[in-house]
C-alpha cells in the first residue's frame, strides 16, 4: 500500500480528497511526514478520517492543516465537531480555548490527546473542556495519559470535582518518581576511569605473556 501511494504521487497527483477517503483510514499512517506536508488543507473538509493510530508527528502535522481547513466555522460547536478527530496533535493552548466553548469533550477523546498537553492542563481547564462528560473521567484515570495528570493534582482539588478521582497528591506530600537505576557514586565513577586509562597496558601485559608462554 505505501509503494502504491509513493508511485501515484511520483505521478504528479496530489493527495486531494479523493485520494485521502481512498488511502482511508487503515492506510493514512503509511504517508511519511514529506506526505503529509504535501496535503492541501482544503482537502481536509471532505476527507472522512481516523488518525488515533498514527504516529504523535503526524497527528501534530493533520491537525495544524485541520485547524486551517475549519477555522471559518461560524459556530464552535461545528468547529469542534470537525476538529475532534485530530485533536491528537492539539496543543495544550488550542485545548484551554476549547474549554471555553462548552464541548463537552468525550473522556474516550480526552485520553487520546497528547501527554505533554495533557500535563500542562488545569484542573479548571479538564473541567470546562469535559463539561457533562466529567463524571465519566474517573473510568479512564489508570490509563495514560490521565493517569499522570491525576497523580499530579491535589487529592484535595480532584474530590471538589466530585468526580470520584483518586491517587492525587495529598498536603503536604508531592510525587516524586524513583529512578530505575542509580547513579554511579564519584568512587565507582573513579575506578571505571581509572581501569579505562589502564586498559591499554593490560591488555599489552596479557599479550606478552601469552606469546611468551
């Protein structure tokens, strides 16, 4: 399927909308990111697509030419109907002016954004972006990436929302994540130094004896 693409576009054709409801959704994670460049963002508006399988760049690369394709919606609810399926590649900024249109995003949709965008949200932000869907947020919280954001929050904060989250930080605690492996200690740093300048005359040592021998 990716060599099929790659010959139809060194043809000289563009990957307008027809082609992109053709490529679908079981193939659109073949284009590489020279591909995906090459997308007109009006092609968008009729395209019907699913990008939750495909890499965080190119989420990151179909939305921005969403954002362009949809941003002379009138209405935020067309906008964002339009916008949800890549929200994936959204930036934490784009999804804290979401929150104050009243979308009422779905938790399955929240789970799927970007981690770091996640991260950066406020408990106020979470709340005004999922609305009516919040009490639905506690089913998800073992899964990343709102796993990580709960354990980032104060208990105390997360039981206003009434929403049934748990693993918060409690007062006067924080979360700290403990290395897998432990630092080499300056000792250890200083015996590895010194068998590497070493090394050389060993190895010379072990050869002379064993031509010797």
């Amino acid at each position: 399927a990716s060599e099929i693409i790659k010959r139809y576009i060194s043809l000289g054709n563009t990957l307008d909308t027809t082609a992109l409801n053709a490529i679908g959704t079981k193939y659109m994670c073949l284009l590489n990111e020279t591909e995906l460049n090459m997308i007109d963002p009006e092609n968008l508006k009729m395209a019907s697509l699913n990008i939750s399988a495909c890499s965080q760049r190119a989420k990151e690369i179909l939305y921005d030419k969403a954002k362009r394709a949809f941003s002379s919606q009138r209405y935020p609810a067309d906008y964002y109907m339009l916008i949800e399926p890549y929200l994936g590649g959204a930036p934490s900024k784009d999804l804290r002016a979401l929150s104050k249109d009243n979308v009422n995003m779905k938790v399955s949709t929240f789970a799927k954004l970007r981690r770091d965008s996640v991260m950066n949200l406020t408990i106020s932000d979470v709340q005004a972006l999922l609305g009516s869907n919040l009490k639905d947020l506690h089913k998800w919280q073992d899964k990343s990436p709102v796993r990580e954001w709960v354990q980032t929050q104060k208990q105390s904060e997360l039981d206003k929302l009434q929403a049934g989250l748990t693993g918060g930080t409690q007062e006067g605690y924080f979360n700290i994540v403990t290395p897998k492996f432990q630092p080499p200690s300056s000792a250890s740093q200083g015996t590895v130094a010194m068998t590497l300048h070493l090394l050389p005359a060993l190895l010379l040592t072990f050869l002379m004896i064993s031509v010797l021998s």
